[in-house]
C-alpha cells in the first residue's frame, strides 16, 4: 500500500457526499477568504505563506505513536490559527490540501473537500475556540502559551477525526454493520495519540515565534491587546 | 517589510526547506491514524497489503493523478530514493510558499483606511504595516 498521509482516498466515501462537502467546504473558504482580509496586511501576507509552507513541510513527518505500527503527523489547524488567526490559519491549511491532493496524489481529488473541511475548517475552527478560550483563564506566562498551544492542537485533531466519523456515517462506501461507534472510538483513540505529537510541535515553534518575534504570534496580539499592548521587547510575551 | 521581517521569513523557510529535504527522509512509514482505522478488520502483510478479512480500506480506488511527477512524495525518474523524497519535499515546500504568500499577498488589504476588524489589532502592528508600505514605495 502506498504511503497516504492522513487524508481521505478516493473511494472512501461515495461521491454525492463528497460532493455536498466541496460546495460546504467551498462556501466556508469563501468566508475565511472575507474575514481573512480584515487581518492580511502587507506583514501578515507573507508570513501566512511562510505558514502554508511550514505546514506542508512538518506533514511529511510521519511520527510513530504509542500504539505499534501506526503513524501520524501534524494536522495544522492549531498552529495556523495560533500565528496567524482563524480565518487565515483555515485558508493556509487549505492551501496545503490543495497542494497536496493536485501535486502529490495525497487524498483523492474527489474527497478534497472533505478534507478541507475536517483539517482545514474543523480542526481549525476547535483549535480557534479553545485559544481564545485558555488564553484568557490561563496566567500570561511562556507556560500558559505553551498549554495552550498543546491543548488546542491536541484537542482540534481529535474532533478532525470525528468530522471523518460524521462523513462516513452519511456516505462510507462499507456496511459497517451499524457499528460506527466503533469506528468513532478507533479513530478517537489514534487521534488522541496523534493529538499529542500535534501539541508537542505546535506548542514548540509557537513559543520559539513567541521568542524571537512575539509581535508575529496573531493569539498574542489579538486576543490579549486591551491589556497588554505588545511591544516587542524584552519579556514582552509575559 | 522591515528587515527584521525578511530575515523571521528567510530563516523559517530555511527550516521548512531542511525538515521537506532531509528530515522528510526519516519520518514513519507506517500506516497513519486514518488509514490504521480503516483497516480494521483485515490482516495485512509486512508491506501493509491487505492479505485477508473486510475492512472500509479495501474501497479505496487509485488517485486521479497518482501518475503524475511528483505524485506520492517523489519525483518521477529519480532512483536514489532519499533524493527523491527529498527533492519532492523542496518543491513542495517552495510551491505552497509561492501559492500561499502570492495568493494572501493578492487578498491583502490595501490603503489605510481602517475596517472594523481594525479594532481587535493594536497600534504597533499598523505602525508596522505604514513602515512597510513606505518602504516598498522607495
């Protein structure tokens, strides 16, 4: 069997379904691409593609997990809405799907807009919630940033995969013979595994971010600027 | 953009460019968490063929370009594998880069005129920006 990368192959799921979810997916890129403009100015711009690319890269990654003879690699989700914000953070996941389903043979053409929409809108969309959520209860320290970071990303993956379980539950093209919640369990187990390796990067380059440019974290800037106004300057993440 | 901005943006290329060309090389070849899932229900060989049983895996039809030059993380006519790999992961890295920054870059706001979005993002990120615009003026 080929090498896949955790993206849906043709033949998965059956083609109407797949269907529904690319003009679903569609319809929600197009409103990422509206919200995303109020926050792309000429610094972020860039920066957004340097993310696309850095999550295109870190997906090549396979890392083994606990479980013997089962692999995963970052999703994305969490760190794009970290850096450079929700709407552009799904916009940059998506941008990488594409890539990949057009240029790489990675997840079917047919299912990319399943695959949009759980990586790139509903694990992004979790993670987003639960930044803007631990950010404002959690201590604003490096350690807070670093929880938060790995909750989300741990956390965004998992409910990824349920948006998976949802897909097949409406067009999997096998009977599983109504034990979907077993298959709802399997994947919840991987992902949460998964999630963990997923916590551990994105909780790592967003405090080396956080380190070298902290004015380029858009979670540091956005959702605690009231209080704090963010200079770059010595402590200044605290 | 400032100086300091070019020099954040040269060094995470760099990395990403190191982790798609080399790093890329020894990542797990494992079945992934989606994949290990679907396979419930059948056995597989050393090589992840499915040997036996019926599983949601077995539906899986070949992708629409699986024949293309770069299709499965390696460039076509290139026999040294690590190369390969390696060679793919650059051009892709430099591909989603070019798509990325050209296609938000298309997107951005121009002009100062504030939004309402304006309001979540503080005063140094706008200072940031007016320098920039200046800057690429000259």
């Amino acid at each position: 069997m080929q090498t896949l990368a955790m993206h849906i192959s043709n033949g998965i799921i059956d083609g109407p379904v797949a269907a529904i979810f690319a003009a679903l997916a569609l319809a929600a890129l197009t409103v990422c691409v509206l919200r995303g403009r109020r926050d792309l100015d000429d610094r972020l711009a860039p920066m957004a593609g340097l993310v696309a690319a850095f999550i295109f890269a870190v997906q090549m990654l396979n890392f083994p997990i606990f479980t013997a003879g089962v692999s995963g690699h970052l999703l994305g989700g969490a760190l794009a809405a970290m850096l450079v914000g929700p709407w552009v953070g799904a916009l940059c996941v998506a941008v990488v799907l594409v890539v990949q389903a057009l240029i790489f043979g990675d997840g079917g053409v047919a299912m990319l807009g399943l695959n949009i929409t759980n990586m790139a809108l509903l694990g992004t969309a979790a993670a987003y919630a639960l930044i803007a959520l631990l950010l404002r209860v959690l201590p604003r320290t490096r350690a807070g940033l670093a929880v938060t970071a790995f909750v989300a990303a741990m956390l965004s993956v998992v409910v990824a995969s349920q948006g998976f379980v949802l897909q097949y539950w409406l067009g999997g093209t096998t009977d599983l013979g109504g034990n979907l919640a077993g298959l709802a369990g399997t994947m919840a187990g991987v992902h949460l595994l998964i999630g963990i390796g997923e916590g551990l990067i994105t909780a790592t380059t967003v405090l080396t971010v956080a380190k070298v440019r902290p004015d380029l974290v858009y979670a540091l800037r956005s959702l605690r600027a009231p209080a704090a106004p963010l200079v770059p300057v010595a402590g200044g993440v605290r | 953009m400032k100086n300091r901005s070019w020099a954040f943006l040269a060094g995470g290329l760099l990395v990403a460019l190191l982790l798609a060309g080399v790093v890329s090389n020894y990542a797990s070849s494992h079945p992934d968490g989606l994949d290990s899932s679907l396979l419930k229900g059948c056995t597989v060989d050393a090589d992840d063929n499915i040997v036996e049983g019926s599983c949601p895996a077995q539906q899986a039809r070949d992708h629409e370009l699986a024949d293309g030059p770069l299709a499965d993380y390696g460039v076509r006519g290139v026999r040294n594998s690590f190369v390969s790999t390696g060679l793919s992961g650059v051009l892709g890295v430099l591909v989603t880069f070019a798509i990325g920054a050209g296609g938000f870059w298309l997107l951005r706001r121009r002009g100062s005129t504030p939004t309402d979005g304006d309001v979540a993002t503080p005063t140094p990120a706008e200072d940031d920006a007016a320098t920039s615009r200046a800057g690429t003026a000259s």
